[in-house]
C-alpha cells in the first residue's frame, strides 16, 4: 500500500519544507485558548518524554535546571559585566 500524504495542517514544524512554511503558519490557531494549548501540549509531551518514564534518571529534571541557570545568566549578565568592571579602592 503506498502511504497517503498528509495534510499541511496535521504536519509537525519539523515535517513542513521551508516553502510550505506560510501555508503552515496560516493553519495555526493562534488564538488565546489555541496559543495555551499548544504549551500544555509541549508541556505535556515534555513531561511524558523526560519525567514521566519508568526507569529514568535526572536528565529531565537536569535539562530544567540547566535552562534556569542559563537564563538566569542572561537576565543578570549586564549587571555581572558592569561590576567585573568596577574598581575597588
């Protein structure tokens, strides 16, 4: 049996070819209630990939901490440079 194509609209992003990727984007829902259930989406095939599994370690929560640690960063980097800089007498 050959396979059916799939509809533009039921492709995943990393499925679309960059030509497509208009046509894609028009097929969202980007409204409020569409916008939060694609995080809770992600959220939640975040949740059963990394944390939810039965014999796992602490990558998932690790990925998490790591992502917090490195924003942090950023947020705070302007203030970190300007004392670098500072002289103390």
């Amino acid at each position: 049996m050959a396979d059916r194509p799939v509809p533009l609209a039921e492709k995943r992003l990393m499925d679309v070819k960059l030509g497509q990727l208009p046509s894609w984007l028009g097929t969202r829902d980007f409204t409020p209630n569409g916008l939060i259930g694609s995080v809770r989406r992600g959220y939640d095939r975040y949740y059963n990939k990394y944390i939810n599994v039965k014999k796992g370690g602490i990558g998932g929560v690790a990925m998490i901490l790591v992502g917090y640690v490195a924003l942090s960063y950023l947020w705070e980097y302007d203030h970190i440079k300007h004392d670098r800089w500072r002289k103390y007498h």
